[in-house]
C-alpha cells in the first residue's frame, strides 16, 4: 500500500494511532462506557484539527513595494486531503466504531 502525502501530512497517521491506541486503552479498563472513548476519538479529531490549522496557515514571507504583505501557503496533506479536513473524518470513523456492537 502506497502513502501518499505533501509537506508534514504523514503525521495524520501517528496522532490517529495514538487515537487508537487510547481508545481501546480505555474500552479495555471500562468496557461498558461509551462516553470515555468518544473522549478519546474527539480529542484524535481535535489534534488533527489544530495540527492542519497550524501548518496550513499562510505564511508572510515579506512585503512588496506597496506594503503589501506577500503570503505562500504550503501543502500538508494526506491522500490529497489537507489535514484539518481529516480530523472530520477521524471523528466520522470513531463515533461509528464506538456506537457499533
């Protein structure tokens, strides 16, 4: 399987295995609750949302002759998806694999 990523996309993969890795962490110690690992996977949601505002900020990279601030935008992507985009897919995934029996 090919991974496909521009700039710092490839840490979409780590912080959603961190996500994983906690919440099953917490279905093991609570096997009942469900709003503890709902915790979990809105807090995956949360880091990617932050971490692709971050990185996909314009950035000034200096002023023209008229003031005029002079921004580039990098690409930080996973797949072709920037990566704030893809904590609504990461809460999508885990709401439906935490209600599911």
């Amino acid at each position: 399987m090919f991974i496909i990523w521009n700039g710092l996309g490839c840490l979409v993969i780590p912080v959603v295995i961190i996500g994983v890795v906690a919440g099953t962490a917490i279905a093991q110690a609570e096997p009942n609750a469900r709003w503890p690992r709902m915790i979990a996977g809105l807090g995956t949601a949360l880091a990617l949302f932050g971490l692709g505002v971050i990185l996909n900020r314009p950035k000034v990279l200096g002023h023209d002759r008229w003031g005029n601030a002079v921004t580039a935008q990098e690409d930080h992507s996973l797949y072709w998806i920037p990566v704030q985009y893809w904590s609504a897919i990461a809460l999508v995934i885990g709401t439906i694999l935490v209600f599911k029996k």
